[in-house]
C-alpha cells in the first residue's frame, strides 16, 4: 500500500459526497421517518448525546473507504469513471449488502431497513469508484 498514491483531494471529496448523501437520504422528507420507526423506536434522536463523535467517526468510515478504494482503483489500474462506479458496485455487492443483510435480520430489522441502509451506501461507493478512478 503505497499511500503516496492516494489524492488526498479526492478522499475529502468523497467524504463530503457520503455526507451530503448521508444528509439526504436519511433526511425527515425521505428515508429518516421509515428508518427511525423501526431502528430508533422508543429512543431520543440517534447520536443527540455527542453529535461531534457521531459525525467525526461517520467521516472518518468514509475516508478509510476512499482510501480503500483508491489502493483497489490502483492495483486494478481503473482510470474511467465508468470502471471506477462498476468497482462501486461490487464492492458494495460482494461486503456492504451481504453484511448489511446478516446484520439487520438478526437484529430483527427486515429487509426494509436494509434496503434503506444499503442504498446510501450504494450511491455512494459508485460515486466514490467514479471520482477516485478519473481524479489522480
């Protein structure tokens, strides 16, 4: 792993995508209301408690999978945009949904809650895989 080869640029870049994306879907006019029924019900708001450790960490998951991405990008040798999101995608398919899938039905979740998660975290890795592959 040769963090040289890491845009620095592009790794926040890819934070600030999984944020605003982050800040969408989970947002009380989309997915939040639906979410927070099942996962949250009968608590405070997620993360009221210490807000700055919950964004911190969210930022810095992001980052580790940008970083992640890029040294993936890099052995592959990917250099299109449309090569980068189809790596996305399977990494998305082949550890964020199957683990996503064990976790929310042995917590008693239901698939609907995994769709929901797993669909942020789609959005973002193919626009991760997309910007990483063409911004070097």
């Amino acid at each position: 792993m040769d963090f040289s080869s890491v845009n620095w640029l592009a790794v926040i870049a890819c934070v600030v995508i999984s944020m605003v994306s982050g800040t969408i879907w989970y947002n009380p006019k989309t997915f939040f209301p639906m979410w927070w029924k099942v996962v949250g019900a009968g608590r405070e708001q997620p993360g009221m408690n210490n807000m700055g450790m919950t964004y911190g960490l969210t930022a810095l998951a992001s980052a580790v999978q940008a970083i992640a991405m890029t040294f993936m990008l890099n052995a592959l040798e990917i250099s299109t945009a449309g090569a980068g999101a189809g790596l996305g995608f399977m990494l998305w398919l082949g550890f964020i949904a199957p683990t996503y899938l064990v976790n929310k039905l042995f917590a008693g979740h239901g698939l609907k809650i995994w769709a929901i998660e797993i669909g942020n975290h789609l959005v973002n890795f193919l626009l991760f895989g997309a910007l990483l592959a063409v911004w070097r």
